[in-house]
C-alpha cells in the first residue's frame, strides 16, 4: 500500500520486516553465521526529524559453532532512536544489540550499530532503502563489531528490510 504523499510530521509506522544477520567469527562453523527472520513486526515513530524503533521483538537462532550448535537469542538493548530526514527519506538509528547465547561454555557478546538507509552513512556491503511517501518500504543496513563476550572482535552485517504495513498520524 503506497504511503499518503506529502507523509505527516508526526506519525507511527506499523512496520513487518524481514531481518538478515550475518556473523563472522573463528568460534562459527566455517567461520560464518547467517540468520533470517522474517515478519519481525515492530514500530517507528517519527516526530519531525527524530525517529525512534518501539517494540522490537527478541530473534532467537541456531548456529553451528566449535562447540556444537548454539541457541542464541538477539535482543535490542533500550530504545533505539535516530534522525528522519523529511526531505530525502533517509533514516538512521543507533542502536545496540545483544547476542546471548544459551550455553555455558559461551557469553554475550554486544556491537553497537548505525543502522541508515544510506549504505554511505552505515558503511555496509547492503544497499539501503530511504522511507518516502508514495513507496510502501524502507531498508535499514549497518556493519559492526562485536566489544565482548565469545563473539569479541567478530563482526555483525545486519539488514532489516521492512514492509510498512500502516501510517497513524499523531
């Protein structure tokens, strides 16, 4: 569904999105893990030129690992926030993850993320997608880090590719 044109300067989309994450690490069956999870549904809200992601569910997955396969539940840490740009339709959010493994023989491991729809401004080998009126999707995309845990030093490429289901105007 096309998104009304001109969008409101203060609203909340009702988004459902497709995340992709990948992990390289030497602790990762072929050094490497890769996650999709589809239909994550959560929400932004945009008040002028400030956005902030509201509900965001915890992912869980499976990873082969050194050790065997692992369960690991990603949650986001607080309330991510960033900057809309009503003029381009880019987003950036910062944000930070936690990757909390269900073993006793690893640890959690966070990486801190500028998640932007302008592959330029987050670095990624991705593509973005910028949120503008008369389109129905916005791609976020980010590379990082991993600070601590078994994942230390790793590093994370993240894409959230979202659907925007419904625009509230507030």
């Amino acid at each position: 569904m096309p998104l009304p044109t001109p969008l409101p300067d203060r609203f909340v989309a009702h988004l459902v999105a497709t995340v992709r994450c990948t992990v390289e690490h030497s602790m990762l069956d072929d050094d490497r893990a890769e996650v999709t999870e589809p239909d994550v549904v959560f929400e932004a809200h945009v008040d002028g030129e400030t956005v902030r992601v509201v509900g965001f569910p915890e992912i869980e997955g499976t990873v082969g690992t050194v050790i065997g396969d692992v369960r690991t539940a990603v949650s986001v840490e607080g309330e991510p926030a960033g900057r809309y740009d009503p003029e381009t339709g880019h987003v950036t959010v910062e944000a930070t993850l936690s990757f909390d493994p269900h073993s006793l023989l690893a640890s959690t491991s966070r990486v801190a993320l500028r998640l932007a729809s302008d592959a330029r401004l987050a670095d990624p080998k991705a593509d973005g997608n910028p949120l503008n009126a008369g389109d129905d999707r916005v791609t976020l995309v980010s590379e990082g880090t991993f600070e601590d845990g078994s994942l230390d030093g790793g590093r994370l490429g993240l894409v959230i590719d979202c659907q925007i289901g419904q625009i509230d105007a507030v």
